[in-house]
C-alpha cells in the first residue's frame, strides 16, 4: 500500500481515500517518515486488507508502496534534504 501526501503534510493511505474527513497516518511537517511509515495507525489499515493488498490498487501502486518503503529507512536528514528539494 502506497501513501498520498496532502499539501498540508498529512500523509493518507492513498490517493483514492485522501478526502476530508479522512485520517491520517501522520504529519511529515511533525514527524518524520520512519514514525509515520512504521507508525500504529498504518499497521492497523494493513491489518485490515485481505492478504495486506488493497482491491483497489494496481501493480504500478506497489511499487509505490516499496519506494515509500525505502524512504521510511532513510536518516532524518536525508529525509528533510529529499522534502525541501520538494518544495
């Protein structure tokens, strides 16, 4: 499962349920990615999917799920370095 991000920092499970109202993982302005990535609330989301795969959601979304993957192991620098160029 992949992550949308929303212009206020909070991160959703994905770009189909990022609506208002919806809760999020967390904040990437309060938090870093590793919390948020790794955090209790994703892990009760993923808990909930038949097989810890979303319907919804095609190939090219798993994919994005391993590279949100990778990025929740980066240091926090690297993280703030990668977010500013972002900006």
């Amino acid at each position: 499962m992949w992550a949308s991000i929303g212009s206020d920092g909070n991160i959703y499970p994905c770009g189909h349920v990022s609506t208002d109202g919806m809760e999020s993982y967390g904040n990437i302005l309060e938090q870093n990615l590793s919390e948020i990535w790794n955090g209790e609330k994703r892990k009760k989301v993923l808990k909930s999917m038949p097989n810890g795969k979303c319907r919804i959601c095609s190939p090219a979304s798993l994919r994005r799920n391993a590279l949100m993957s990778f990025l929740s192991e980066l240091d926090r620098e690297t993280q703030e370095e990668l977010i500013n160029e972002v900006q």
